[in-house]
C-alpha cells in the first residue's frame, strides 16, 4: 500500500518554522525555576505530497495526502527537542492561478527528549520539586499539527508558501504528568511541484451528484489513563459514538449525535 502510494508523490516541501508555547502554569514553572529566558520555539519541516487518484480526495477540491518529518527545538533545557512524523490532508478552499488558500490537517506522533523522569534531580523522584519537567510523562507521545496555509507558485514547479497553526504534542494522559505542549506558529516554506499545474482549468471536473442521502456511523474507542505521577494505577477509558447524517453536498454534510463515555478513574474504589 505505501509502495504504491509512491507513485504518486506529486510534491516535495521544505520549511522554517517558528513560534511560542502557550502558557499553562507548568511550563512557565520550569522556566522561572531555571532562570533561564524561554526564547521563541523554532522548528523544520520536509513533507511529500501525493495525489492518488482517488474520488474522494477529487471531491474534496482536488485534496492531496502527505508524509512529513518534523523537528522542534522547545527552546529550553528542560523541555528538550521533538522529532514529529506524521500524515496529513492538504485540503484546498481556493484555488487561482497564482495563489492557493487550504488547510492542513494532520496526525502523528512525537518523539521528545526531555520528560519529567529525565530531569527530576537523583532522589527526587514524585517529589514536589520546581526545575523538573512536568509538562511531559512519556517520549512517544501524540502529534496534531493543523495549519492554515497560502501557496503563491512562481515558475516551472517552483513557488513559495506561509501558513500558521496550533501543534500539539500528548500522550492523552496515558502517563502522568501530561499537560503537553500547545504551540502556535507561522511558516515559510518553498516547495517543488512535479507536476506544475499551472491553470485551474487543467483540473478534471468533479460530479457534484450525491450518491446518498443519509449514513448512520457508529465507532468505539478503548484506552487507559493514569491520574497522578505519584500513583502508578492505570485505569480502563472508552467511549462510544453514535451519529446519523444528511449529505447536502458531496463533501458536507448535517448532522446529530449521541457520545457515551466511561473513566474507570471516577469510579468508586477501596
């Protein structure tokens, strides 16, 4: 299945980003407690695009898929560096000639440097100490980076690009501590685009024919969680989702639902 997505790389990219990490008390703790002056967070990307020649991608303003490769400098001794893959969906809203409006969507996972188990002093260990990292519990953790961006192409495959975005890095509390990283930054980035196409008109025409009117979808999840650093409990989270839909286009759609969630963390126990 990758293999054969290869083949359809139509794009490659490479940018700079740069930005801040939003203040959530922990980490403002940890920079206060070092001293040390929490400069902006600066980071690099490479992403490839593919365009399989899929209908509901064609639907979807002509969207592209894409593997990319991140890294974050968190811009602080205790906060460490992140290493980002991921996938995402580059959705066009506008496309002309000369420029390009979308969103980025994307998941993945990230791989950090520094948690609290690697920078509680010798001793310390679930300890109320104030230079520890208690932002981050684990080094793999969940990676959603969303972005709204500008293409402008310039000639021959070539253009140049910005874009701004939230990037969140988590475990979903699965290990405690996890208040996680929530950046915002913006992006410059220039990109090489195999297939260069240069007038909207060379885009084949989508059927605005919807193939139904309603769909039902039903889903579950089932994870863990732990609560606190100092209790080594993990305890059984799920939910699930149901949800029925009125297609009013082919890529938007009405609908309501109903979500049942259980925490195992809330229930009685000796």
């Amino acid at each position: 299945m990758i293999l054969s997505l290869l083949f359809f790389i139509q794009s490659i990219s490479a940018s700079f980003l740069t930005g801040g990490i939003m203040p959530d008390g922990k980490v403002d703790k940890v920079v206060q407690s070092t001293g040390e002056w929490h400069a902006p967070v600066y980071g690099a990307e490479i992403r490839l695009s593919m365009a399989p020649e899929w209908k509901a991608l064609a639907d979807w303003n002509h969207a592209h898929l894409g593997v990319a490769l991140g890294y974050w400098n968190l811009a602080h001794t205790q906060l460490g560096h992140a290493v980002t893959p991921y996938v995402y969906m580059d959705i066009p809203l506008l496309r002309l000639p000369h420029f390009e409006l979308g969103l980025r969507p994307g998941i993945g996972a990230a791989f950090v440097t520094k948690t609290y188990r690697n920078t509680i002093p010798d001793g310390h260990l679930f300890q109320d100490v104030n230079d520890a990292n208690e932002c981050i519990g684990s080094v793999t953790n969940l990676y959603f980076p969303e972005a709204i961006y500008m293409h402008f192409p310039i000639a021959k495959g070539w253009g140049v690009g910005l874009s701004a975005g939230w990037y969140h890095i988590s475990n979903g509390s699965t290990r405690q501590p996890n208040s996680g990283y929530n950046i915002f930054s913006g992006e410059v980035l220039v990109k090489y685009d195999w297939s260069d196409v240069s007038d909207v008109s060379d885009l084949p025409v989508t059927s605005d024919k919807i193939s139904k009117k309603w769909s039902l979808s039903l889903s579950g999840t089932m994870g863990g969680r732990q609560v606190y650093y100092r209790d080594n409990q993990t305890f059984m989270v799920g939910s699930m989702h149901a949800s029925a839909y009125w297609h009013a286009h082919p890529i938007f759609r009405l609908g309501g639902g109903v979500d049942v969630f259980y925490d195992g963390a809330y229930i009685s126990r000796k």
